[in-house]
C-alpha cells in the first residue's frame, strides 16, 4: 500500500515538474532585438509583424494553401493555426475558424482606422498576425483573417521532426 502511495506521488510531483518546465521554456522566450528581426525576415514580413502593415488580398503564400499543417509565427514559432480549421472565406487572405493554441493568440482593440476592429498578435513573437471578425463559419462563428507573411507553414509531415509532433492527432478524424 505504502508502494502504490508514493508511486502516485511521484507521478504527481513528475507531472507537474514536467507542466513547469514546458511553461519555463515558453516564458522564457527572449524576442530578438529589431536588428536581428530586420535580418531574418523579409522586408513584408517585417512590414507586417513589427509595422502593423497588410499584405495584399489574393497575392500571398498561403491565402489558397489546401496542404495539410500547422501555420506558426515567423518570428517565434510558436503555433497558432491549423489547417482543419482554414476555410475559404474570399477574402484573399488565409482564414481560420480558431486558433489551434488560445493561450498563443493576444487580441487587442485596434482603433487605426474609422472602424474599431480586433488585432490579432502572437503572444510571445508579439507579431502582428492579422484581425479576428465575428462572420466565420459555425461552431465559432469567427474569422481570423491573417496575413500570409506573418506565418511560417509546417507541413503535417515535417510537424514530428520540426517539434509539433503533439499536434498531429489534430488530424485523426
């Protein structure tokens, strides 16, 4: 009895240590500096990440991508979408009926323009990924509008080896 009681103990107590240690690795996260930033991406990418710009609608990378994976912040990697969840909105751009991690996605009033709208940004990268609009399909009745340039594809059959492995089962129907 006393054998099974520590054992759960230990499971316990390795469980938590385990819940901490992926919880350390993400809150220590060090966004690079604007130089490095500047270097690594293109000048769209970096327009639209750290500028708060947009890309142009239907002349993007990803706004027609029907390959299954993984979509993550260029600058962070940090995943944010996943393509069971993209649908064709007609917009132009890629769009997606939720974000695959919540906890990634930062949502802020953006009042840049004559209307009030919600920014999209990652949370650690702190990229500008796009807005979020309340048209969507069902069950979310959203829209995350995003811009090709602030994300980085991972193709379903590079997630393992790329580290987005536990994400894969996202796929099984």
């Amino acid at each position: 009895m006393i054998k099974k009681l520590l054992y759960v103990i230990l499971i316990f107590f390795a469980g938590i240590a385990m819940n901490s240690n992926s919880q350390a690795a993400e809150e220590t996260y060090m966004k690079p500096s604007k130089e490095e930033i500047r270097k690594k991406l293109t000048p769209l990418q970096y327009d639209v990440t750290q500028e708060d710009g947009t890309e142009m609608a239907f002349d993007n990378e990803y706004w027609n991508n029907k390959r299954e994976g993984i979509y993550v912040d260029i600058v962070s990697g940090e995943p944010l979408f996943i393509s069971t969840d993209k649908y064709k909105s007609g917009t132009g751009w890629p769009s997606f009926a939720r974000p695959l991690e919540k906890d990634n996605i930062v949502e802020k009033e953006d009042k840049s323009i004559f209307a009030t709208r919600i920014e999209v940004r990652s949370r650690y990268g702190d990229s500008h990924l796009g807005h979020v609009f309340p048209d969507g399909p069902e069950p979310t009745g959203l829209r995350y509008c995003l811009n090709s340039a602030s994300l980085r594809f991972v193709p379903k059959e590079d997630m393992e080896k790329e580290g987005y492995g536990k994400y894969l089962k996202r796929f099984e129907k």
